[in-house]
C-alpha cells in the first residue's frame, strides 16, 4: 500500500514538473515576443510566480 502511494505522489509531482516546465517555455517565448507584460503574461502561466517570471526575463536579457 505504502509503494502504490508513493509512486502516486512520484507521478503527481512528474506532472506538476512537466507542467512549470511548459509554462516556463511559453513564457520565454512571450518575453522575447516582447509584447505582453509580466503582468499580462503571468495571467496565462499561473504555475509561475511574479518572481519566477522576473527571473525568467533576467535571462532572456541576458541571452538578448
């Protein structure tokens, strides 16, 4: 019973990892596009925080 419930949770937190990373690659894409603000950005990822976005544009300037 333990085994089922921890693979369960392996599963859910895989998914939620698949999730952010998604939505982390959306969110590059929408900054390097330029024109959406985090604000408006941070509507459409809401697995992403305001900081996380933050830190997500940083690197995009950077890699610009």
């Amino acid at each position: 019973m333990m085994s089922l419930f921890d693979e369960e949770q392996i599963l859910r937190t895989y998914a939620k990892d698949i999730e952010k990373e998604t939505e982390r690659k959306a969110a590059e894409k929408m900054i390097k596009d330029g024109e959406l603000s985090l604000e408006k950005i941070a509507r459409y990822v809401s697995a992403l925080s305001m900081e996380e976005l933050k830190e997500i544009e940083a690197e995009v300037m950077q890699l610009a």
